[in-house]
C-alpha cells in the first residue's frame, strides 16, 4: 500500500474530512489530517470544497542542492528519490527506486519578490 486516505463526511453534510497516510519505502509514515467545507452543492461528497484546517503529523525532509549551472535537485531521503531539474520548462526523469517508469519533473521561472 502506498496511501490509505479515510473521507468522513459531517452528520449535516457540510464538511469532509480526510486523515491521509503516506508509507514511504523505508517504512515510515506521513499522516495529514484535512478538514474542508462545503462551499457548493447540496448533499453528498460530489461538491466544491474549501480547505480551512490541516494538521501535520509527521517530519519531512527535503534536500535541496545545486544541479548543474542553473537548476536545483530535491532529494527526499525518506523516498530515496531525487527530483533535478533546471528552470527551462523541460521534463526531466526523477531518479528513485519506487517510481513509475517514466516519472519526470519540470520547472518553470519563478519570481521571488522580497521585501524589507
């Protein structure tokens, strides 16, 4: 199993919750409990929902590293996976011993503003 997400839906139906584990290839785990609320529809789970709290339950480190002369790599070690890429729009294959053949990764520009 990779992921077990259990929904439970409020007695008036106005709120989803949804307490998430992630099983990582070491083992370990990774819990997130989302609670949303019901912003559309009437009765049930089809609707539109708006997240209004999440609880982290778990570490999660990430590496972020130099790759090449303009692009970054993200290494989760817990995964054992490694995500480079350079900021050109481009795919890149992600390097990991539990991905699906042909999982890739790109990146776009980003902007970062900072103010003082």
């Amino acid at each position: 199993m990779l992921i077990s997400a259990i929904w439970d839906l409020s007695a008036d139906g106005n709120t989803l919750t949804d307490n998430f584990t992630g099983y990582r290839a070491d083992g370990t785990t990774t819990n997130l409990l989302y609670v949303y609320a019901r912003t559309a529809g009437t009765s049930g789970l089809p609707a539109t929902w708006e997240s209004i709290s999440e609880q982290v339950h778990s570490v999660y480190e990430i590496q972020v590293q130099p790759y090449d002369d303009n692009g970054l790599s993200f290494i989760t070690p817990a995964q054992k996976m490694t995500k480079s890429i350079k900021f050109d729009g481009n795919d890149y294959a992600a390097q990991g011993p539990n991905l699906p053949a042909g999982y890739v990764t790109s990146g776009g520009v980003w902007v970062i503003a900072r103010s003082n």
